[in-house]
C-alpha cells in the first residue's frame, strides 16, 4: 500500500531522513513513534505529496484513496452531520447525479452503485462516528461554525473517518479528545479495514489498535512487530544482546592489544602482532541502541505545608452566569498529598470544576473552604497562547528572576528542558513541546500546594509523558490530573472523580472498570458500598501509602545527586585554576593550594557517588518490597 524506498530529506539543512525504508502492507495498521523534531509529521507531508524528497521514492498504491485529517478545523454555516457525510465524495457525487439523470440505463447503474457503497445507512455509520467522538444528536444538526476549534478537529476527524480511505494517516489523533473519546477511536481503529500510520505517544492507543511500529531514530525507520509494549520489549532485548556483544568485542579487544604491546618488540612475535594490530584496525564497532536522555521535569513543593483537608466542598455549586449552574452537589475533600484523576466527557465539567479551584469561577451555592495562603498552579493548554509571542524563553524567566543572575536564570531552563540554544528563540517558534515546558515552569515557579494539569501530554513525546510522570509522583503537594493519557493516569493517580449529569462524583473502581462501563454505555459514578470498588480503593490506597513511605528515600538519592552535580561544578573551576600557563613559575603556593583542593574535591566526589549509589539501592530495594 504505501513504499518508501532510500528517502533522503532536508529542512533548512538538517537532515531528517537518510537513506530510509518503509513499508506498510494493505490492511496493515502501523504506528510511527519517535521524539518529537525526528520528523514524523513530515513524513506525512512527503507521503501526501505536499513537498518533494530530496532523493528516494515514496509511493502509494495506483488508484488507493488516500485520508488524513486536515490541519485547518471545518467552519461556516455547514451543519456537522451534512460536512461529515460529504467527504464520501463517490457517494456525494452519485446522489447529486441522480437529481438529474434521465437515461433509464444510467439511474441503474448509479442505483446498483449506491446500493454496492451501502449508501442507505450512511447517516447511521456518520452518526454512530460522531456520537463516539462526542457529539450529540443536537449537536449534528449544528453549524461547524458553534464549535470551538477543538471540536471542529473532531469533525474532521469523523470525516476522515467515514471516508473510509484505503489508506489512513492520523497525527496525533487524540490530542481533542477526552478518555472516553480515546477509548472509542482504539475501538474503532482496531476495526478499521485498511492500511493506517499513525503518529501517537498515546501507548494505550497503539497497543490497542495497530499491527506493528514503525521507530524512527537517527534518520532511520525500523519496523516491530506488535503494540507498543511490545516493542519496547524487543528494544530493549536487541540492547541487551547488543551490550553483551560489545563486551565481548571489547574483551577480544583487550587481549589483542595486550598482545601487541606484549611482543611488538621480539622480532620472533612481530610477524603474529603485526597480523593482530590488522585485525583490530578492521574491527568495527557493534553500534549499541542507546536512548538519548530526555530532560526531566521538576515541580517545587509549597514552603509553607498545610493541614488536611486542602480544600472541602459542601454542597457547593458553580457556573457562568447567575441561574445556570454548570456543576451542583459538589462533597468532596482534596488532602495535602491527593492525587485525583479527574474523568468525563469533553462539555461534563472538568475544566469548570479546575477554574473553581483557581478562583476563576464563584461559588454560587453552598460552600468551598480552602486555606487562604494555599497556592494552586494551574496548567492547561489554552495557556500556551497567552505566552508573549515575541519574547523569548528566557525573557519569560527574567520576569520572575529579577534579582538572580544571568547563570542561575539559565540554569533554571535548562533544567526544564530548554538548553541554551532555544532560550532566546521567540515563544511563538518553539515546539509545543518546548511551550508546554516553559508554561509548566512558569506556574510552578515559586512552588504550590495543588497542581491543576489539564492535558499536560498533548505535546509531549512518550519519554517526555515518562519524565513528567516521574515529576508528578515526586512533587510533594496535591495534584488533580485531567487527561486522555490512561498511562499518565494509572502511572501517578490514587483516586478517580467522574464529572457527569452536572456534578463531580467519586469513582470507586480502576479505569479498566470504567472503559468496560464506557463501552458498554453505562458508566456512572458507583456507589460507596461496592464491593468491586471498595477492593480497588482499598489497592490505591496501599500504593499511596507505599509512594509515601519511598518519598525520603527519593529525597536522599536526589540530594546526594545534586551533591555530586555541584562538587563537579567545583572540580572544574579548580582544574581551570590548574590550566594557567607557567602556574607553577608564578605562584607555586597557589597551585599547591589547588592541588590539595582537587585531591580533596576528588575525595569527596568519590563518597557523594557512593552515598548516591546507596540511597539508589535502598530506593529499589523499598520499590521492590512494596511492589511499585
């Protein structure tokens, strides 16, 4: 179905693709991971025709109907349900011909057609698409133009989706979408009848629904049988093999260079060394499969810690205007160390209920009761647009840091992931990677006691979604997650609220419990009693209190960390001190001192590492005993 044969290609001198192959075989659906900037997109753009390989071929099968989401979202007067049915166009074309034929031989023919195209339950198959991506029976009746930009992705989406293509190329696709939006398209993808790429970090997504991965990594394409979990697996098993090469390579090394050195000199062994150093020129490498490491995350705890509970709500409700509450009935209790995963439809509330936490929205009736110097940090992707544009990364950082210096300003992007060369890149050019970074760091900049995220994925690579997991699990406040990413949830999440039928509920079982109930139409928030439930919380309780029981020992191992980052800092303005031409001459009792600082700096650099490798240890083996 499609070919890629030794495609070469550039953008503005970088090399994305060198020399790589791919092939996706009819009826095959495959997914395309890689860090973000590989070019994934572009290879789309290259196998839609949109611009030109510098050297190779990309093909597609003679005749396939090609089907991917447009970029710019449908609006205008259209009505959704009419814009998803017109992108059949054979069976737009065949109807509109109908109006208007008259030769008795042709209306059959058109008639036979539309019947073999199964034209008659095209509103049914639309309607059953669009309900699963959220849109209601009003709702398809609505112009294009009523919805946000989001939605209108969605209508895309479903558009592309009942064209039915040969061929399917989705980027990203659930980025506009909701848990139970995600859940559907696996279904619905794992089912579809043709050829599919699909760019996704989503790994519940591409373990659910595709054949294969295909990887792309240092200008390359390699495919993998399997889902994601799958191939991370074999990854992971070719590396071993790999390492386990390269000892050995190395120890064949080793004693052929001992060899050498050994009888280079005898003129009875020379004959024999000279045959060796041969054989080490001409030994190549074993190229290992090693990750390029991604940069972490770190979210600043509040100084100040509070008591329990952080916030509580009394019968508390909330909306946009006086006399239409969005959400009613709100009990509920959010603890200092919480961590909610908070789940409904895209339109149920979620992201009201996060405005009322930060006090963008009032409450109406009853009561919400927070500590007054509490601090919430609230991520979301509407955010991204209100970063000044033109000012750079660093300008951003500036603002907060006035009375830092240059250094310290930098070193904190840096340790949110924007190195020196994008710090000074306008906000508008960089990633939205790099945007959801910077915008993560600006909320968080002087600590919190609740962390709000909404969406915090969209734009960000897997091992990215593995780092911010990691930050999420460390930092020592309360978190509220609100996302599609079942991993994210089930990595850093203890308990689920639901917000359905105008309120927000507690949810007593796991997300396997509520993708079950999502598809077969009937998930509610359960009742306390629940035996089912009751299990589930009583496990999410045990892994919050095995998380707590590891905070310390996470504390110590990163302390000693730091340790060892700053006493390297130190190293090495010593070493420059060392490098000064003629020091000795000039000032011997300097570099002596130097000297003795070094042999000293080294001592200590040697027990950081040690205590480091210690708390490492007793981490593990704590995670191991607490089955984490």
């Amino acid at each position: 179905m499609l070919h890629v044969n030794d495609l070469t290609h550039r953008i503005q001198g970088r090399v994305l693709f060198d020399q790589a192959t791919l092939y996706v075989p009819a009826k095959t659906r495959m997914g395309l991971v890689g860090r973000n900037g590989t070019g994934k997109s572009t290879l789309f753009r290259l196998i839609l025709g949109d611009i030109a390989p510098d050297d190779g071929a990309v093909r597609v099968q003679p005749g396939a109907r090609v089907g991917t989401v447009e970029q710019e979202a449908p609006a205008g007067p259209t009505a959704v349900m009419d814009y998803v049915l017109a992108a059949d166009k054979e069976r737009t074309a065949l109807l509109a011909e109908a109006e208007t034929a008259s030769e008795p031989n042709r209306i059959a023919e058109i008639q036979t057609r539309l019947a073999d195209i199964d034209a008659h339950s095209a509103e049914a198959r639309a309607g059953a698409i669009l309900n699963g991506l959220g849109f209601s029976t009003v709702d398809q009746g609505r112009a294009c133009s009523e919805f946000s930009g989001g939605w209108r992705m969605r209508v895309a989406m479903a558009a592309t989706l009942f064209a039915n293509p040969d061929l399917l190329l989705l980027d990203e696709p659930t980025n506009y979408l909701d848990v139970e939006g995600a859940i559907w398209l696996e279904t619905h993808l794992a089912r579809f009848p043709g050829a599919a790429l699909i760019i996704s970090h989503d790994k519940d997504l591409l373990n659910a629904s595709v054949h294969a991965i295909a990887h792309l990594k240092d200008k390359k394409l390699s495919v993998w049988e399997g889902g994601y979990d799958q191939f991370q697996r074999q990854l992971a098993e070719r590396q071993r093999l790999q390492m386990k090469l390269l000892d050995k390579q190395e120890d064949e090394r080793r004693k052929l260079q001992a060899f050498v050195d050994r009888f280079k000199a005898k003129a009875s062994k020379a004959k024999q060394a000279q045959s060796r150093v041969k054989r080490l020129e001409k030994m190549e490498t074993i190229a290992t499969v090693v990750e390029d490491p991604v940069a972490p995350f770190h979210f600043p705890g509040a100084t100040r810690r509070m008591g329990n509970p952080l916030v509580r709500f009394d019968d508390a409700a909330t909306g946009y205007g006086e006399g239409k509450p969005i959400l009613t009935g709100l009990n509920l209790n959010i603890d200092v160390d919480d961590r909610i995963g908070l789940l409904g439809r895209n339109g149920a509330g979620k992201s009201t209920f996060a405005k009322l936490l930060t006090g963008a929205l009032p409450v109406t009736e009853g009561r919400m009761g927070m500590h007054k110097k509490a601090v919430v940090a609230h991520f979301a992707q509407h955010q991204i647009d209100a970063l000044s544009p033109k000012h750079s990364a660093y300008s951003h950082v500036l603002e907060r840091m006035e009375d830092n210096t240059e250094a310290e300003r930098r070193a904190r992007l840096a340790r949110f992931g924007l190195p020196a060369d994008r710090q000074e890149t306008p906000a508008e050019k960089l990633s939205g990677g790099e945007k959801a970074r910077l915008l993560m760091n600006l909320i968080t900049f002087d600590g919190a006691h609740l962390l709000i995220l909404d969406e915090p994925t969209n734009h960000l690579d897997i091992d990215s979604r593995a780092a911010l997991q990691t930050a999420i699990n460390e930092f020592s406040g309360a978190v509220i997650v609100i996302s599609h990413d079942r991993d994210l949830i089930e990595s850093c999440v203890d308990r689920l609220w639901i917000a359905a039928d105008g309120t927000v509920k507690s949810y007593d079982g796991d997300l396997d419990d509520y993708r079950r109930e999502l598809l077969a139409g009937e998930a509610r928030p359960r009742k306390p009693g629940d035996a089912q439930g009751g299990q589930k919380t009583e496990r999410r309780r045990d892994a919050a209190a095995a998380r707590e029981k590891l905070k310390p020992l996470r504390a110590e191992a990163a302390k000693q960390e730091r340790e060892i980052e700053r006493l390297k800092g130190v190293l090495e303005k010593i070493d420059a001190g060392l490098a000064v031409p003629n020091l000795w001459e000039k000032d011997p009792a300097l570099a002596t001192d130097l000297t003795k600082k070094r042999a000293r700096c080294v001592e200590m650099i040697d027990a950081a590492e040690m205590a480091w490798l210690e708390a490492e240890e007793a981490l593990e083996a704590a995670k191991a005993a607490a089955g984490v």
